[in-house]
C-alpha cells in the first residue's frame, strides 16, 4: 500500500475561528487537504476531495468572509500532479460533508466512483437536516447533492481491509470518519477534522468558531484517539495542520 497526501491549497482565516485562543486578530494558515491510498485489493482509495471549483459562488458570502481562500488547487489538479486521472479512484471516503471536504466531489460527477461514496450515516442525516431547516454552516447542499451522487453509509467501525480501518467520531459533526492505516513504515491515524492541528492536540485546546460546538465532545474524542496512539504507536495525521500537510505532501 502507498499513501500520498495530496496539497490542495488554503484557507486563511481568524485562528479563534478554528482554535481557541486569546488573541482575537491571530491569523492561521489553514490547508485543505486530501489523501489517496493505492490499496492492494481495494484500488485506489481516495479520503476527501476538497473545495468546490465554483467556492467562489456557491459558499455563501459568511462562509467566504469568515473562511477565505486566497489558494486553491483542485483535487483534479493534485491527482495530475502524481499521475492519477479521477477515473482511477475506485472508491471515495468524505471524512464528513463540510464545502472544505466534499466540495470536490463535482469533479468526480462522470467517474463510477460517484455511485459509492463512503460517509457515515450520522453524517448524510445531519448535513440534510442542516441545509433543509435554514441553517447550513458549513455545509453548501450543492457540493454533496447532485445528479449521479449515491451515497454508502457506515456506522462505528468499518474494517474495509485489514490494513485499513474507518472509525466514526462524534466531534466537530455529529459522525466523521477517521482512518487507522497500517503501513509498513507504521500506523497512521487520521483524525479528519475533529482535531485540526498539532497545537490543539498536544496543548488539548478546542476548537473555537461557529461551526464547532466547543462542548466534552471535542474532550472526549481526543482521548481516545491518544489511547489509540498509544495502543498502535501511531503517528497522528491531522484535519487542517499546515506545516504537517507541507511535509507530509512534499508540496
Ligand atoms: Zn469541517
């Protein structure tokens, strides 16, 4: 199995609209990111996608004021880059719905992989259930609904093999899917969104903003996803970690 974590640009926004903190005009860089397994028996195994390529019209004015993007690098674009086409994804897994996360999936519209995306069934229920009752967030209803989208639905954990297994949080949105891969350099655990950086990690702060609720949730989960750490030695690969993702991209 080979990993490749995929750069696709950047946020910039206010660093207590992510994490909590006490100067309110600190600014933080805030990368979007992707990760593509080429798995032995599963193919290649895409976990998030990124921003829409039409951000610049479908988020709403909020979302753009509140979470600019001064740098965007579509997940078509970052495929290329290694050598991949998006008809070569077998299978897509979106850590959640956030337009940051599944806004790329437009590019997959033509490919099959569009007729089974993974995400958890907490997940699909809450980002309808938010953009129906007028209060969308972070979810843009136009980037995870459209024509030729089937969503496959997974609840607590999911081996898909035995190298690779799905794991549903109940921190930032109420079900994200975070990764527990075994490689042969090591067990990566990735957390997705429910903890953003290094910083929030190993200081312990919770997230700040809207989107968040700051509440025993965030506490909660990131307990367990130090037992994990412990129990496999694992390295821990976070939701929006900026000198992380560099590195770990070689962007
Ligand atoms: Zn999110």
């Amino acid at each position: 199995m080979k990993l490749h974590f995929l750069y696709l640009g950047r946020i910039e926004c206010r660093k207590d609209a992510l994490i909590q903190c006490k100067d309110k005009d600190e600014m933080i860089k805030s990368p979007i990111s992707a990760i593509l397994i080429e798995h032995p028996k599963l193919g290649n195994v895409l976990y998030d996608t990124g921003n829409s390529p039409y951000y610049g019209s479908e988020y709403s004015a909020e979302t753009l004021e509140t979470y600019p993007i001064p740098e965007f690098i579509s997940i078509s674009d970052a495929l290329g880059r290694i050598g991949f086409s998006l008809s070569d994804i077998d299978q897509i897994i979106l850590s959640h719905l956030h337009f940051d996360h599944a806004g790329g999936l437009r590019y997959f519209a033509k490919t099959e992989a569009i007729r089974h995306v993974l995400v958890s069934e907490a997940e699909l229920k809450n980002a309808y259930f938010q953009v129906m009752t007028g209060n969308a967030g972070a979810y843009v209803k136009s980037a995870f609904d459209f024509e030729g989208v089937c969503y496959q639905t997974i609840d607590g954990t999911c081996e898909l093999a035995e190298d690779l297994e799905l794991f549903v949080q109940h921190s930032h949105t109420p079900g994200l899917i975070g990764m527990r891969v075994r490689t042969e350099q090591g067990t990566i655990i990735v957390t997705g969104d429910t903890v953003y950086t290094r910083e929030s990690y190993e200081k312990e702060l919770p997230p700040g903003g809207k989107i968040n609720k700051t509440t025993e949730e965030f506490f909660n989960n990131l307990k367990g996803i130090k037992e994990m750490e412990k129990k496999y030695q694992a390295e821990i690969v976070f939701g929006h970690d900026y000198e992380q993702i560099l590195s770990l991209s070689n962007f």
